[in-house]
C-alpha cells in the first residue's frame, strides 16, 4: 500500500500517518523529519539542506526527489508526508512508483487559527507536555465541527512536571495565518494535477478533520476500505 497524505498546518496530519503508519505498519516517510535528522547528523545532505533552511528558502525539487527515490527504493508500504510540494516532484513521484490513494484533510482556515492558537506547550524546555485550550463546536458550511480542549489538570501548569504552559511565537495568529496561505499556494497545484490526471487516476480519500483524532483515522480506514486496500 502506497499513499499521500495531504493537509493544511493543524489539520492533525502527522498524527493521522502515525497512526496509519502502526495500525497497517507503513513506513511514514516526511521529508521534513528526513531533513531534520540529517542536520542534526551533520551529514553532507544535512550540510546542503541546513544553507538553504538558514537562507529561508526550499530545499530545491533535485535533492527532495534524490532523498524520497531513495527511500521508497525497497519500499511496498508507505505513507509520504510532506512530499509532493511541487509539481516537479508530483511528476517525478508518477515515475517512480504507483501510488494507490491519496489522503485529503479539509478544514475551515477560521478553524485551523483557533485550534493552533490554542496550543500551550509546557515551559520546560526538558518536558515534551502539550495541550490545547481552543473549545470548538460550530458548523460552518454544513460541517459541524466537535473539538474538545486538551486541558491540564491544574490551570496552565503542566501535568507531566509542573511548569507553567506557554505559547509558541509560530502559533500566533498572525504566523499561522501566513503559513496556511503558503500551504494554499503550494498545494493548489498539485493537487490540481492529480485530479486533472486522467492517466493512471489515482482515488482521492478526502475527510474532513472536524472531531478529535481517533475519529479522523476510522474515517480514512473507512475510505482505504472502500478502495479495497485494506481489510
Ligand atoms: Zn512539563
């Protein structure tokens, strides 16, 4: 089995491929965790994406598409995360390998801003505790959206050690608003291409991420189902 998986910032995607990932054991390839580890390795392919990351420009489609071909090589079940940012790598991708869906999550921009701009990480740069205090439940265009808060125990203090919960400065309104227009227009096309795609068609899953997690992922079982791809 052989997916992508698309979606807005917020829209839960990493967690919905990690759970894909244990549930029908994928290998979740993220182009974004690729190039961290590397960095963080100091690797030649670390070196060469860290000047382009310090520059605040893409990593060029070259070496994106040199890192995923060699990845998926010898592989027969993944989900890729990240990848195709562009068309260029949508094309190299067709020439690669089949793929046998692609995974779509909608949601409402108002509603992406209110569910980032309630995420509170704990202050304690050791201590991986993180919640959300956004409470949402409205429909908007007939979608009617079901999502609790993740709240700590004690007002703004971390369950996990104690320390006072804070923002980060990326989920500021403002940030997010930008990075969710960036996502618009970097993912407008190539979806495009994939629905325009007469050729080898591939079927879109499409599932809107309007209740918490666990619901999100049955639906996107319920699609691959549908597909035939699983069980
Ligand atoms: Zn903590």
């Amino acid at each position: 089995m052989k997916l992508i998986i698309f979606g807005p910032p917020g829209s839960g995607k990493g967690t919905y491929s990690s759970r894909l990932k244990e549930r029908f054991n994928l290998e979740k390839i993220s182009t974004g965790d690729i190039f961290r580890e590397e960095v963080k390795k100091g690797s030649e392919l670390g070196k060469k994406v860290e000047e382009y990351l310090k520059k605040g420009e893409l990593v060029p489609d070259d070496i994106v598409i040199e890192v995923v071909k060699e990845r998926i090589k010898n592989c027969e079940r993944f989900i890729l995360d990240g990848f195709p940012r562009t068309l260029k790598q949508a094309k190299a991708l067709d020439k690669m390998v089949k793929i046998d869906a692609i995974i779509k999550i909608n949601a409402h921009s108002e509603i992406l801003i209110e569910k980032i701009s309630g995420r509170r990480i704990c202050s304690n740069p050791k201590c991986d505790g993180n919640y959300n205090i956004a409470d949402i439940h409205k429909t908007i265009d007939g979608i009617e959206y079901i999502l609790p808060p993740l709240l700590p125990k004690e007002d703004m203090k971390c369950d996990k050690c104690g320390s006072p919960l804070i923002q980060r400065d990326d989920d500021k309104p403002e940030v997010i608003k930008e990075r969710l227009r960036i996502y618009e227009e970097q993912s407008k096309p190539v979806l495009e291409y994939y629905k325009r795609k007469r050729k080898n068609k591939i079927p879109f899953i499409e599932v809107w991420m309007n209740r918490p997690p666990e619901q999100v992922v049955e639906k996107i079982i319920e699609g691959l189902k549908n597909l035939g791809l699983v069980r």
